[in-house]
C-alpha cells in the first residue's frame, strides 16, 4: 500500500494563488486613466478681454498640473497678426473663449478670426486623448479643427494643408454643444479652431485624457498569480499517478 499524504497548507496556498491570479485579471481589466477639465470661463474673467495668449492651468484627477497656452489670431491662412482672446459669457451655449470683436461685438471665433492652442505640456504628460465642444453654432454656421506645428499658421485647404498641416474635424449647427474627439494630439503640437461660416466659441468644457494602462500592483498580482501556478502544475506532474 502506498500512502500519500498532503501537507495541511498545500490547499490554503493554492487557493491564494487562484485569488490573487483572478485579481490581477479582474484589476487589468478595470485599466487606470488621468484626467483633466479645463473651465476658460469662471466668474472672475467672464467678459473681458485676456490678452493675445494666455495659459490656463488645471490639476488632473491623479495631482498632475498641466498648462494649456491658447492664442488669438487673424488671417488666413498666412500673414497672420496676433488678437485678443475674449472670455465670453452669456448663457448655456454661450459660454467660451471666442476672438474680441471676432463677428464684430459678438467677440467670438469668426471669419479671420480664431483661436490656437499649444498642447506641448499635455502631450508631454500624458494627455493624448480628449473632447472639445463648441457652441453658439446656429442653423448656417460651423466650424473647424486644424492641426499645425507652425504657431500662427493654420491650413484652409487642401493645397496649403501639405505645407501648414491637416485637417481635422469640422461640424454644424447640429453639433452645438456636443462633444468631438480632439484629434491630432501628439502628432501636431498646435491645434486650430476657426469658424469658416458665421461665428462659434470654444465652450467651457476641454477634456483630455492619457491612454489607460493597468497600476502597479496589477502587474504583481498577476505574475505572483502565474509563477504560483505553473510551481503547482510542475509539482503535480512530477507526483506518482495511481
């Protein structure tokens, strides 16, 4: 006769094994991201005038600061001078940077008259996804996202886009309000915002977010989970079958 006996912990150890191995699994799943909101409009700056450029700063979910630069400008898409941003507050969809005297006393993004920012420090953080919003986009009215690594210079057509940068999106009056991916990041350190009918802003609500990626312990779990298992398999073949 041939006894085998089993160790009292051997069971115990084993299933600390299977839960750790499940809570790495279930914790890759639940991946983690930073993000940051930036407001331009607040109850201190709400209708004036905030220069030529200025950089507004917002602290992200995770405690990283991250500063956004925004530009105005006019003409396009060369021989541009620089404007002033007007931080323009007058109802829901009326709240956001736009361009003083961009539409004459509507101050917003308008015909010559737009916005560019420079996401450098988001790029460098991290933040490479995110939406952007416009509004006061009426029936007849639009606007567009261009990507550029040139300050000051923005692309209108297919013709100067080899040379001054890309397309990106553009909308109508049923967009108003709604969120648009904010493509480009990473690829073109400066985005545009014009409006090529009628007049719109850039409203209160600029997200962004870095791409997800499982935390540190997730990583411990999981190869602490495999490596316990794989001893466990090893040891359990190299036992006498009967």
């Amino acid at each position: 006769m041939i006894t085998v006996t089993r160790k009292w912990w051997a069971g115990f150890v084993f299933r600390a094994l299977v839960l750790a191995f499940t809570a790495g699994l279930l914790s890759a799943g639940s991946a983690w991201a930073d993000t940051v909101s930036f407001k331009f409009v607040n109850g201190i700056n709400a209708n004036t005038s905030l220069g030529s450029s200025f950089t507004f700063t917002a602290t992200s979910t995770g405690g990283t600061s991250v500063s956004l630069p925004i530009n105005a400008w006019s003409g396009l898409p060369t021989e541009t001078s620089t404007q002033n941003i007007f931080a323009k507050s007058a109802g829901t969809d009326e709240t956001g940077l736009g361009v003083k005297n961009g539409g004459g006393s509507l101050n917003e993004i308008a015909g010559n008259y737009w916005l560019q920012m420079d996401t450098q420090d988001l790029v460098k953080k991290g933040f490479l996804s995110g939406t952007v919003s416009f509004g006061s986009v009426q029936a007849g009215e639009s606007w567009a996202i261009w990507g550029s690594n040139t300050p000051g210079t923005v692309c209108t057509n297919i013709v100067n886009c080899f040379t001054k940068g890309a397309f990106l999106a553009s909308g109508g009056s049923s967009t108003d309000m709604l969120p648009e991916a904010l493509a480009g990041l990473g690829t073109y350190r400066y985005i545009g915002f014009t409006a090529p009918t009628g007049s719109v802003l850039l409203l209160n609500n600029l997200e962004l977010k870095t791409t997800p990626t499982p935390e540190p312990p997730t990583f411990s779990l999981l190869v602490l989970g495999l490596v316990g298992l794989s001893i466990w398999k090893w040891r359990r073949m190299l036992q006498p079958q009967f």
